[in-house]
C-alpha cells in the first residue's frame, strides 16, 4: 500500500484465474461467491446483447475479471475505455475500464 503497510493477499492469479489453490476455507468461500456472481453477470450480459439492451461493466483495469472465462462473450461484443480517475477531479491515480456495448 502507499503507506507501506501490506495490502489484502492475492486470491487469484494470471495463472488461477478461479482462485490460487490452497486458498483458507474463508478465502476459498469468498473466491468462489465471487465466481458464482461473475458467471451470473456474464450470463446476464449474454442476455442483454440477445435483447439488443445496451450494458456496461465498471471495474479496475488491472483485475483479473477481465480474463476470466465468464467474460469472453462481453469482451468479444463490447468495447473496452480505460481511463484513470484523476481525469474527473480525484487525486489518486488509478486506472479504471469501462466495458460496453
């Protein structure tokens, strides 16, 4: 962290992308929570296109969520705007992606 205190401990990685194996039982839990709702709005997504409704996904640009298999419809039929908050008047630069149709 900026402050140099250690951050929350990774979940997932490049290479885990459903979770690192031997996550604690809690960790798993939340991975898999996390899961469950990523493929819903995945499916949800899907949906949205089928009914020509128009959609947009907001999350972090350097997540994890944008490679994950629930995902690929959405990132096949939408386009990707990252930008960084600082544009709109916050003071920490962090980068955001849009997703949309």
């Amino acid at each position: 962290m900026a402050d140099g205190t250690a951050g929350p401990q990774p979940l997932r990685s490049a290479q885990h992308l459903l979770g690192l194996p031997g996550l604690r039982r809690h960790d798993k839990s939340r991975v898999d929570a996390a899961n469950t709702l990523y493929e819903r709005l995945g499916l949800l997504v899907e949906e949205l296109e089928r009914l020509n409704t128009p959609w947009t996904i907001e999350n972090p640009t350097n997540s994890y969520l944008w490679d994950l298999p629930y995902f690929a419809f959405a990132m096949a039929h939408g386009t990707k705007h990252d930008c960084h908050a600082c544009d709109f008047g916050s003071t920490r630069k962090k980068l955001t992606s849009f997703l949309s149709n």
